[in-house]
C-alpha cells in the first residue's frame, strides 16, 4: 500500500479507475425504474443495438465460434456486443474487477484483420469467442486483487497458464470478475470492489467465490467464462444465477500462476479451473478444446489427457441422492430433484435411488485440510492490508481455526484415502454412470447466509467432476413448511428455517447436480448433455 491510504481510499481509487474503462454512451440512464429482476434490463435499456442483442442472446459459445467462422458475425461487433452488455451488468450487478474493454476490441479487430489477410489459414478452436475470467486469473498490467487490499496496486506482470492457453485457441479476453474477500465464502462481497448482486433477485447473494463470473453470465454479458472450485466455489454461484457450471477432475483444465489466498505450498484437496456458461455444450466444448490442446504444455500439472470423441451406445445408470444425509433441502429444491428424477425415468434411463456413505467423515477432513496453517497466511493478508473483514468472513471465523501438526495432517490424509477407496467401491457396486443430487441444500439465500457446503464440498474431497444444470425457479407454491421437516439436527434446522416463504425467495434459480467418475470428464460431459436434454428439451 502507497504512503498512508487507508483499505476506504483504495477502494474509491480502484473502483473509480475501473468506472472509467466503461464508454459514456454504454451507461445506464439513472431514470431507468429496476426491480429486483434486472435480467431483462440490457435487452430495454436502449444501449444495445438489435443486432447487439441478438447475438448475446440467441447464441451459446458454440454458436459464436460457428458464426464467426461462417462470417455471418466478425469477432469485433461480438467482441464490441458483450463488452456493452458487460458494462450494463456491471452497472446493475458490480459484477466486474477489472475492464479491458478497449483492448479487446483491437484484438477481435486485429484477429479478423489477419483472417481477411489470409482467409485459408487453419481456424484456432476459440478464434473470436469473448471469455471473462475470475479475479484470481493474471493478465499483464492489471490487478489480481481476490477481494483483499494487500493485493491492490500491483499488476500482473506476466499470465497465468489459462489465459496464456485461451489466446494462444484465438480467445478475446475482455474483463475479471468480482470474488469475496479471501475468496473463502459464498458470498461475493469484500472491501475493495464491494458486493455483487444477484440479477434475479438483488436482495439474494450471487454465490461465490466465482460470484461475479454467475452473475456476469446471467445477465449474458458473457457466454463463457473461468471460475475455480475448491469446495464449490465455480457450482454455487450457478446455482445461484441459474447457470451451467462445472467442476473438473484435477489436473485438466491449467490453474498455474493465480493469485491466491493460501501459502503456496499448502497441501491437500486440490483446486481447479473450469467453466461457467450458459448451456451445458459449451462447457463440454470449453472442457474438449482444453484437453485437445497439450494443455500440459502449459501447466506441468496437467495430465496428458486427452478427449477421444467416444460416444455410448447405452443409456446411462444414474443414481438419484435426495439429501446428504446432513443438510435437508429447502421445498423447492427438494421439488426440483424429485421431478427431475421423474423426467428422467419417464424418458427410460435407469434412475437407482441411494444414500451417499460417510458424508459426515468427508466434510470433517476436508475442513482440516482446507486449514493445516490455521488460516495464518490468510489472516496475514487481511492484516497486511490494513482492513476490517467483511461479515461473511467474519463468520467463517478464521482465528478459531487450530493448526494441523504434521501427524495431524498425515492422518487426514490417510483418512481422505480410506474414504476415496470406500467410494470406489460404492460407484462400482451400485454399477454408476453418474449421480444427480442437488448442488446444495438452498436456493440463494439473503446476503452472508449461505452456510452448508457438503453438497459440492464432497466431489472436491473425492476429485470427482460435477457439472451444475439449472432446472427453474422458486414458485409460489413452493411454501414454507414446518421445523419437523429438518431431519439432521441442530445446524440443519437453523439452515432450514431461512427458508421463510417463497416471496422471500422470489425469481431464485433451482438446479441439480451431476457427477461422475475421476478423469472421467469426457463420459460425464456426455451423461449431463443427455440429462440437460430431458430436463429442458435443449
């Protein structure tokens, strides 16, 4: 930090230098009347043209390449398009970090400059497709703040793996998106860029820690963009924007060279990149160009993995999971995973009800592990930086977090490792293809309210892909019902009694959740595709 700003002065510089990326025809009028729906306001605002709004909303990602390619668009009026469409979300959401408008658009400029130059050149898989990146990701020049006023003020000097990787497909990058202080909670709020809004319902949180990427594209100011997971930080934001997103097994997509809110050697449950879109093709798509492209070239991490373009013969084995066994879903998503395990019998595949094992176990060591330091390096961070913690991590409690000894964290090991091979044998006994569970017990709740993680926080544990796939939204009839219906105690039924009506909840996303197998990316891709067509004829 320069001279004696305080955590305030910064945020006011940060965000007034952010504003000023955006033109002054793109703004929003300030007489223009908001609900708490906002989703529809970029398509009456009057900023984007006809045309504007047809492609930002009529296509998907997979669209887009197609189209640039046909030349029915350029990758400059794409380009130009979201960028307009992204600086209306940011305007109703503050769902942005960093804007890079300007210099996307002489890059979409310059790409159709060298396709008109040479127009028998191979296509580069992503060649004019606009991607939004979280936070965490480096872009040379800009900040890579993660919500924390230490990190405010000291651009990127070089790329992380991703971005570098996305460029070198033909990729625009066009902005960053807001995260939460520590990216550590599900709440996407800090002190230098403040709280993103949920388009649906802005008195609802828009998830985290990937927020501002769930938000972004549900307002379709991106079709495509990269969130990180580490105990369901790229699903919960899709489920609460009503986005597709998925989770990868580690070791796919590159993660090299973010920024982080952990010490860089810190073991344990790994974290992930992937995407966060608005249909399940295109995450499918991101997830085949990725692993066709030598991602390990990138990141030493990587797998030499590849995509095989297998497609089954066979209607998938699913296994239907109702609750975890610790957290009782709120009525409306219970009603959503019943009725979409009705759709998908109706429609022939074989649909096996079960209970997931060890559930308790799991959530137990994977909480140690998220904390062998005790949250020190974190805590540092905040301190460093000279700012208050928002109320969400305040809740986390970071100073009340022990220690782990080495023995204390080779035992957690050890007991990731027993659970992992009780797992294996559980996925082969029921003969699995994949498992549809809910992505969490709640819609998306009030500001700093959502609690329970255990329902993404699992497949983290067992690195298992799972991919989010809306399926609606609260209806009136989905009303309260009594405290009886909290079947697992104390912490359950204080979740459960934040569902207080259906109005409260007005317009929420609903969503269930498909797993699959470790490095078995490419058949889970498929399953959900067969899945996301049952539950919404896509």
């Amino acid at each position: 930090m320069a001279g004696d700003k305080t955590y305030v002065d910064i945020s006011r510089a940060k965000c007034e230098q952010r504003d000023r990326f955006i033109r002054d025809d793109w703004r929003i009028s300030k007489k223009l009347s908001l609900g708490n729906n906002v989703t529809q306001v970029p398509k009456t605002c009057g900023i984007l043209t006809e045309r504007e709004i047809g492609i930002t909303e009529d296509n998907d990602a997979v669209d887009l390449v197609k189209k640039i390619r046909q030349q029915e668009y350029t990758a400059e009026e794409v380009t130009v398009a979201f960028c307009k469409r992204a600086a209306i979300a940011q305007q109703l959401t503050n769902c942005l970090t960093e804007i890079f408008f300007e210099d996307a658009i002489e890059r979409a400029r310059q790409l159709d400059q060298e396709r008109a130059s040479n127009p028998s050149a191979p296509w580069k898989p992503l060649h004019g497709l606009p991607i939004s990146l979280k936070d965490s990701f480096n872009v040379p020049g800009l900040d890579s703040t993660i919500g924390m006023t230490y990190f405010a003020n000291k651009p990127a000097t070089e790329y992380s793996a991703l971005p570098k990787l996305l460029l070198d497909l033909g990729a625009v990058l066009y902005c960053k998106t807001n995260v939460p202080q520590t990216m550590m909670t599900a709440d996407s709020d800090n002190n230098v860029f403040g709280r993103t809004l949920n388009p649906s319902n802005l008195k609802l949180t828009a998830g985290g820690s990937s927020g501002g990427e769930g938000s972004l594209i549900a307002m379709r100011g991106s079709v495509l963009g990269i969130g990180t997971d580490i105990a369901g930080s790229i699903r919960i934001p899709s489920i609460c924007n009503g986005i597709y997103g998925a989770r990868p097994s580690s070791g796919i997509v590159p993660f090299d060279g973010q920024q982080s809110p952990e010490d860089p050697g810190m073991p344990g449950i790994e974290v992930v990149a992937g995407p966060m879109a608005t249909s399940s093709r295109a995450c499918a798509f991101f997830m085949k160009t990725i692993m066709s492209a030598q991602a390990w070239r990138y990141d030493t991490s990587c797998l030499h993995l590849r995509w095989q373009g297998h497609q089954s013969s066979r209607k998938p084995r699913i296994g239907l999971v109702l609750d975890d066994g610790v957290y009782t879903p709120f009525p409306p998503v219970r009603r959503t995973i019943r009725e979409a395990a009705q759709k998908l019998r109706d429609a022939g595949l074989d649909v096996v009800e079960l209970r997931l094992p060890h559930v308790p176990a799991a959530v137990g060591i994977t909480y140690g592990m998220f904390a062998v330091d005790g949250c020190e390096f974190v805590q540092n961070l905040i301190k460093e930086g000279k700012e208050p913690e928002v109320e969400s991590v305040t809740r986390v409690n970071l100073a009340a977090i022990p220690k782990s000894s080495l023995q204390g964290y080779m035992d957690l090991t050890a007991g990731r490792r027993k659970l992992q091979a009780a797992y294996h044998e559980f996925w082969f006994e029921n003969e699995l293809d994949a498992i549809i569970l809910p992505g969490a017990p709640q819609t998306a709740t009030r500001f700093d309210e959502w609690g329970p993680i255990s329902y993404t926080m699992l497949w983290n544990f067992l690195d298992y892909p799972a991919t989010i796939i809306p399926t609606g939204r609260v209806r009136e009839s989905d009303v309260a019902d009594g405290d009886d219906s909290a079947l697992y105690g104390e912490q359950d039924l204080k979740n459960y009694k934040l569902y207080d009506s259906p109005e409260t909840y007005k317009d929420a996303p609903l969503s269930v959740q498909v797993v699959g197998m470790k490095q078995e990316d490419e058949a889970l891709a498929e399953i959900v595709g067969l899945v996301d067509s049952i539950l919404n004829h896509s």
